[in-house]
C-alpha cells in the first residue's frame, strides 16, 4: 500500500533573522550578512515551488528597523533595491507572483517604483505567492484595517454593526490568501515581533537556532516534518477534529 504523502502547510510564514550575528561572529560587517540572507531568500523560494507550498511571506523589514543606525538602513535598501532589480525575471519565469505589504510610503521613490513593477509583471502568475513584508509591522496591519471601516461607517456605506471579524480580516494586508499554516523564525529568538499579529492566530509555531544565511533544505523539511506530525485543533477537541472528513480542517 502507498504512504500518504506528509500533510503540508499551504501558506508558510518566515522571520528571517540572524543576518547581523552571522557577520559578526566572521567579524565582517552586518551589510555582508544581509547580502547572504539574500541569497538564503532564494533557498526558501525554491524550497517551497518544489514542496508545492502555494504561499510564502517573508518578513523583510519591520516599523521598527527603520530606527537602525543609518548606514546600515541605507545599505539594506540598496540591497533590497538592486534585488527587485536582479530577481524579478526569474521570478515571473518560475511562475511566482510578487506582493509587498507594509507602509510603502516610506520608501524611496526608486524602490516603490521597482516594487509596482515586480508586482504588474508577476500579476498573472499562480505557482506560489511571494508576499514581502517591507515597513510592516502587525499593530500598523490591524490600524489600517479598522481605518477602512471607519471611513465606510463614516461614509454611511457600512452599519457599525456589521463589523465583524470576517469583515476586518476582509481588510488585512493578507486578505486574499488563506491564514498562514506554518510560522518559521530563525536565529533563535522565540517571539513573534509584530509579524502578521491577526493572521497568526492559529499558525503551528517553529524556531531554530539556525542563523538565516545558514539557512538549507534540511532544515526547511525538519520544519515541515514536525508540522505535518502536529495535530490542528483550531479550539475544538481532537476527537472532533479527527471525525471530520480528510481535507476539511477548520479555518
């Protein structure tokens, strides 16, 4: 008889940490480590088009990195800049759609321009979903949905009693794709850090000690082996979740 294939996530969400301690323990300069985790990012992408994992969010840069010292912010968006510049082709060849979260506002002129053509070029594609959350953080997410309500209630297009949390979820930055299913963090801190606070509220959590330019496919599949012997409950009891037919978990 066949074995089933491993249950996988469909979304995967990742923080990926550890770019700075990786240049420091070479006693190189932290910009060295973010050109690795760049290059880690990559491993990632392909990882999950060959599991066949149909989405993938990145956390890039947070609210609160733009409070890092200068220098390295300004290398981090020349870096950010010139890999929106190198990748997008090969992107769309491989059939990855391209998205960016966040306070775009920010940003330079020459990025947000670079970020809308690596999302008008990719529009079409289906293979997977590249999310980047760049200038993002969790609070920011939800303050911005309950924005949008608001203006509505105020327009007279919407009744206060008709929010509810489909229709706030309904205005999150992640509103088209399902909840994250599985969240990664590297570099061995065990917290969240104001990524996706909303969406994450039933995610299987994992850490590794693994710094993020270290990262590999064996340690991407030891992630995904220990989600797929996890049991998902979603509040109810496993007796519950057990009798429901394959394929229809809880969302």
């Amino acid at each position: 008889m066949p074995t089933a294939p491993a249950r996988l996530p469909r979304h995967l969400a990742v923080i990926m940490d550890g770019n700075g301690r990786w240049a420091q323990r070479r006693r190189r300069p932290r910009v060295i480590g973010h050109r690795a985790g760049a290059r880690a990012v990559n491993v990632c992408i392909d990882f999950c088009l060959e599991q066949g994992i149909e989405a993938l969010t990145l956390f890039a840069f947070s609210s609160e990195n733009w409070g890092r010292p200068e220098d390295e912010v300004g290398a981090l968006m020349k870096l950010f800049l010139n890999a929106l510049e190198r990748e997008v082709d090969e992107l769309d060849r491989r059939g990855v759609r391209v998205r960016f979260i966040g306070e775009r506002e920010r940003f330079a002129e020459p990025i947000r321009r670079q970020m809308a053509t690596a999302e008008s070029r990719t529009l079409a594609n289906t293979r997977l979903h590249l999310t980047v959350a760049a200038s993002y953080g969790g609070r920011w997410d939800i303050a911005q949905a309950a924005r949008s309500l608001a203006l509505d209630v105020a327009a007279g297009r919407l009744a206060p009693e008709a929010i509810d949390e489909a229709a706030l979820a309904s205005r999150m930055a992640l509103a088209e794709l399902p909840a994250p299913d599985l969240f990664i963090r590297t570099g061995g801190d065990f917290r969240i850090s104001n990524f996706l606070l909303w969406q994450l509220a039933y995610t299987e959590l994992w850490f590794t000690e693994t710094l993020w330019p270290e990262l590999d496919a064996a340690t991407l599949r030891r992630a995904l082996d220990d989600y797929a012997s996890r049991e998902r409950r979603f509040g109810l009891t496993g007796a519950q979740v057990a009798a429901m037919p394959i394929g229809s978990e809880p969302t």
